[in-house]
C-alpha cells in the first residue's frame, strides 16, 4: 500500500467573509471566496505504523510551533472523524509557492492540501477510489476533503473547488462549488498589495471568537446572509456593478466590526487607507470594473475584469510608494487543486 501522499492547492480570497464561528467549526453566516491560482500550498505526508505523533517540515525545516498546531488539531478534532490516523507516526513537509511576509494567510491552502493527503490515505485504507466519472476527482473525495479542511482552518473548506466556493450556514460541514453561467464575470484577476507584512496584533481565530458577544452581531448574521445571496446573483448575472458593491461593502463591514469589537482592535494601517483613496479617484476616471477586498490584515486585494488588467497594472506601478518594498503579487480566480508526485 503506498504510504506517501502528496497534493498542492490554491489559497483564496473571500467576496462574503466568514467571521463568527459556533458548534465545531461552523460559520455564524453563509460565506463565498474566488480559488486562487497561483498562491498556493504543497504538502505531502509520509504515514509510517506507530504511535501516533507529528513530525513536520515548512520549507524543508523542522517547525515545532507549527507542528504543535497541527498536531493537535488532528489528535483533537480530525481523529474524531478518522479514528484510525491514530496508528499512525505522520512526517509532513510542506512549503508555499508565495514569499512567506507577502500577507497571504497560507493556513487555507496549508489545510486544503493537508486534507487532500489524509483524504487519500483514508480512501485508500477503505479501497475507495478518488476518481468519478471521466478521471475527475469524485464529489464524495472532494467534500470529504472539505470536510477535514474546515476542522483545520474554516475558510480552507473552500480552497478544495476551482473558480468560486460556497460554505453556507444551512449546510456548514463542507463547501460547495457554484457554478457560474454568465461569462462576464468568470475571469477575475486579484493583484495581492502588500501594504504592511509584520505580525498582525490580533489573530483570526481570535476576532471569530469576538463574535460571539459583539454588540452588532445580529445585524452582522442578517447582513452577511443578504450579501451571500446578491454576490451569487450578481455572478450568475455577470453585474459587475453589484459584485463591486458587495465586494467593498464586505471587507468595509469586516474591518468595522473589528474595530467595535469588545476590545475593539485595528489590523488596517495608514497605507491601506490611502491606497483605497487614490484608487477611488482612479477608477472614477477610468471607468474599471474593479473593487478591492481586505481580509483580517492590512494588505489589499484588488478584483479587477481581466480585459483591464493591463490598464489597472499602470494604476499599481504609479503607486507602488504606498507598498512595501512595492511588493504586489498578480494573481487570478480560477485555481485547482493538483495530486502531484512529491514536493
Ligand atoms: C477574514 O479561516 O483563518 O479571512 O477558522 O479560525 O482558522 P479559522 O479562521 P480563518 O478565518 C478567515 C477569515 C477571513 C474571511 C474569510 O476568509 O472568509
């Protein structure tokens, strides 16, 4: 039986974010992301019999804090799910296609790669296969791999599907493809600005937790839910105009409710604002369907219609002073996950 599995997939950036959680790993409203292409994780784990323990590897050292994390998150939850990961010692090594400060959270497309590792394994332990009809991955595998990548980290449920993932509220134990009919809005490009690379003050699985008693978070939960809804009608019409409103209207309300939250805290920094400023003022001369998103950090995402992407990239380089070390990453929605050979 082969012992060594190896799979890389794509990080993602949330239209509709996710921020509250309850139960297991569940989010307090329906939620949707674009599947990067670029940005994404490798990871393979080699599965010895033994007493169970985690050894892992990011980017060829041995990380400890890491390791630590992802140890328990298997002892405690995923083992709950598969019991017989138990007998087994796990040897992980895993490293991003990114620079590792350039502001990408990779603990998405770390858990969507991890879980495609244990997926197969599990399969293979039952003499499943993987594939359905015409050697694509079966839906059983895939949800099943959404299903352990969301007890890692939520949001890595969605990086499993290519173009645009749901995770609704009704349904919260793995997410979903949507599919897409219109064209108009199917071929996004995400240039990822990094304003501001430093550790951030409050983790995510920290202001989840502030959901909880948050003055606003009934207002939140109906908000959310209502923007789930006019973000895929708005993709299914190709509306570019409503997709931007509800992109921006997002990442506005996410920030917002950070800072009312009790204790209130602030992840943007003076760059993010002023970036937003100029390209406000650019995109009212130049008529660009284009929108930015922030997700829990200081760093930019800006969707652009990739018919522009030429034009909007003229927009970055003259305001590449408001980055750090002008960094920018060009990157597109539309990425899949990839069984590969070994990393
Ligand atoms: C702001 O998935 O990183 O990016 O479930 O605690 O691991 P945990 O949190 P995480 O939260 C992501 C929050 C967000 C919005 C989003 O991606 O939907």
């Amino acid at each position: 039986m082969k012992t060594n599995y190896s799979w890389s997939a794509p990080s993602n950036i949330a239209f509709v974010k996710y921020w509250g959680k309850k139960g297991v790993q569940e989010p307090l409203n329906s939620n949707l992301s674009g599947t990067l292409d670029k940005c994404r994780t490798n990871t393979s784990i080699i599965f010895e019999k033994g007493e169970f323990d985690v050894t892992l590897f990011f980017h060829g050292e041995r990380n400890e804090t890491f390791e630590k994390k992802v140890r328990a998150k298997l002892a405690k939850t995923i083992s709950n799910e598969f019991p017989s990961l138990l007998n087994y010692k796990l040897t992980i090594h895993s490293e991003n296609t990114f620079p590792h400060s350039c502001g990408i959270a990779s603990s998405a497309s770390f858990y969507a790669s991890l879980s495609l590792c244990l997926t197969e394994f599990e399969f293979e332990l039952s003499s499943r296969s993987i594939y359905g009809e015409s050697d694509c991955f079966s839906t059983d595998f895939l949800e099943r791999a959404s299903f352990y990548a969301r007890l890692g980290s939520g949001s890595a449920c969605r990086s499993l599907f290519p173009g645009v993932a749901t995770w609704e509220f009704e349904s919260p134990a793995y997410a979903k493809c949507l599919e897409i009919k219109n064209d108009n809005l199917k071929e996004i490009d995400d240039f990822i600005c990094l304003v501001d690379s430093s550790e951030k003050s409050v983790s995510s699985t920290l202001g989840h937790s502030m959901m909880n008693d948050h003055p606003y978070k009934d207002l939140r939960i109906n908000q959310a839910n209502q923007n789930f809804s006019a973000c895929v009608t708005a993709l299914q019409y190709g509306d570019w105009n409503s997709f931007i409103q509800v992109v921006e209207e997002e990442a506005n309300s996410l920030h917002a409710l950070m800072m009312t939250s009790r204790p209130a805290f602030i992840l943007l920094k003076p760059n993010t604002l002023a970036f937003i400023e100029s390209f406000q003022r650019w995109r009212e001369e130049h008529q660009v369907n284009a929108c930015y998103t922030i997700d829990a950090g200081p760093n930019l995402h800006f969707l652009v219609d990739r018919k522009q992407s030429e034009l909007f990239k003229s927009f970055i380089e003259k305001n590449t002073h408001l980055l750090e070390n002008g960094q920018y990453i060009h990157d597109q929605i539309g990425g899949v996950i990839k069984k590969i050979e070994h990393i």
